[in-house]
C-alpha cells in the first residue's frame, strides 16, 4: 500500500487535500481508502459516491457487480462510500441512477469527466 505525505497528497474538486472516501470496505485502486489514481487505473476511479441500491443495481446491470462478495472482496451494500470510475458515474447520472458524491473525497482529476456543477448538485454536504 502506497502511504502519502503532505508533500503528495493529492488535491479534491475543492481544491482541498483529498480526504479519506471509504475503509469499511477499504476502496480506491490502491485499497487505502483514497479515490486516487495513476496512469494504470484506466477506469479513472475518482469519484467518492455513498452507494445506493438503486446504483448497485444499475452497474451490475452494466457488467460491474459490486454487491457479490468475491474472495476478498465482502461486496457493497446500500450506504457503503466508494471510489466509482468518473465515466460510470456520469453514466448513471444521466438517466437518474448515479449514487450521491462526497465531494471532500473525490479527486480533482474527476473535473477531466464529469462538471462541478453535476457534482455539487449530487453532494452529500456543504459545498
């Protein structure tokens, strides 16, 4: 597991330091809890969502079940905070499915994908 300093820490769409999405279960690529990314997360899993059922349906409807516990994985369920890829979340925002954001989680490389605005208006919180 990669450990950041502040010298490193990466910034959210507040342009704040990147906070903390999720533990319980431990989410981003690199399983520490940060929606972080690098060049090898291809999904670009960015953005801190509180999952909903309604969510959860969509993208295993999608061909990405995260309910079924696999090996290691315990599987999520309504309520768990995530770091989503940009592009499914946008998805599922366009037809009314995309979970709420904590935007003090998501990373500010989600701004490549997805509007401030879209993001705002779908936050768990101040703004």
């Amino acid at each position: 597991m990669e450990t950041m300093n502040v010298k490193n820490k990466p910034l959210n769409v507040k342009n704040k330091p990147l906070e903390v999405c999720g533990t319980k279960p431990s989410t981003g690529i690199f399983r520490d809890g940060y929606c972080r990314t690098n060049y090898a997360d291809v999904g670009k899993h960015t953005v801190c969502a509180q999952v909903t059922d309604d969510f959860l349906e969509y993208t295993k409807g999608k061909g990405n079940d995260l309910s079924t516990p696999r090996r290691s994985f315990p599987g999520l369920k309504n309520g768990d905070n995530w770091c989503l890829c940009a592009l499914r979340w946008k998805e599922a925002k366009k037809v009314g499915r995309a979970p709420p954001v904590i935007l003090d989680a998501t990373h500010k490389k989600t701004l490549k994908f997805i509007n401030k605005k879209d993001l705002q208006m779908s936050s768990i919180g101040i703004f």
